[in-house]
C-alpha cells in the first residue's frame, strides 16, 4: 500500500504538474498574444499617423505646385499683354507709314509755271509773325514764288513770297 501511495502520489504530482504547465502556458500565451495586439495597434496607430501625415505633405506639395502654376501663369499672362500691347504699337506704326506712303504725291510744276504774271501782288516777311502786301509789279530780287496745294494735289493759291528788309 506504501508503494499505491507513493505512485499516486507520483501521478498526482505529474498531473498537478501537468496542469500547472498548461495553466502557464496559456498564461504565457494569452500574455504573448496581449502583447502582440498592443504592438500590433502601436504599429497600425503610427501607420495611420504617418498616412496622415503622408496625406498633408501630399495636400501641401499640390497647393504649393497650383500657387506656382497661377504664379507663372500670371506672369505669362502679363507678358501676353506687354507683347501684345508692343505688337499693337508696331502694327500702328505701320499703318502710319503705310498711310504716309499711300498719301498722294504732290504733282510735278513744269517750270516757269509758277513765275506766271509777275506784275501781281505778292507777301512780303516783315518778321517771323507779320506780313504784308507787295504791290504788283515791284519785284525783289529774293522773291520766292509759292504754291499752297491740298491734301487731294489740288491748288489752293499761288504767290510770292519776298524777305524781310
């Protein structure tokens, strides 16, 4: 009966034992797994901080990138107009010289045609504002005889024109 005990004795320690290590174990491994699901939140809580962060970075670079691009288009847009208003200018000029060039020509006097009759009267320069009348037939050695003609090439007057004393 001794040896009943003692073996009973054995088995029930082997099995307290038993139970004891699977009661451990499962400690172990529901703490391990506890700490596990904490790291595993630590790590999917600095993920989700880092996408947001990621997300701002991202939102920031497009705002930054849309102010260079109005940025640039403005000033693309100012130098438009400063060209444009330059190419205006030019085109002006040019219809201005066109204008000029199509302007009809002051026709050719055949010679003698304005000497005519020298007996009437002509202007004479007092000074750079004043003139006056040169009675006809008086005929000074410097007179300039001077045709007034329109835009169209028509006459206006023809004279003579005499220096100041």
């Amino acid at each position: 009966m001794g040896e009943l005990v003692g073996v009973l004795a054995v088995v029930a320690a082997l099995a307290i034992g038993v139970l004891l290590g699977f009661l451990a174990r499962g400690l172990w491994a529901s703490q391990a797994f506890r700490m596990a699901q904490e790291k595993a939140g630590r790590i999917i809580s600095d993920a989700r901080a880092q996408q947001k962060e990621l997300i701002l970075q991202a939102k920031e670079e497009t705002l930054r990138l849309q102010r260079e691009a109005d940025d640039e288009g403005r000033g693309r847009r100012t130098e438009l107009a400063a060209l444009e208003r330059r190419l205006l200018e030019r085109d002006e000029q040019l219809d201005q010289r066109t204008e000029m060039l199509e302007a009809p020509a002051l026709p050719r006097l055949a010679p003698g045609m304005l000497v005519g009759d020298r007996s009437g009267p002509g202007l004479r320069l007092v000074n750079d504002v004043i003139t006056e009348m040169v009675p006809g037939g008086e005929e000074a050695v410097d007179a300039m005889h001077v045709a007034l003609i329109g835009r169209s090439g028509r006459w206006i007057t023809r004279s003579r024109l005499v220096g100041g004393r």
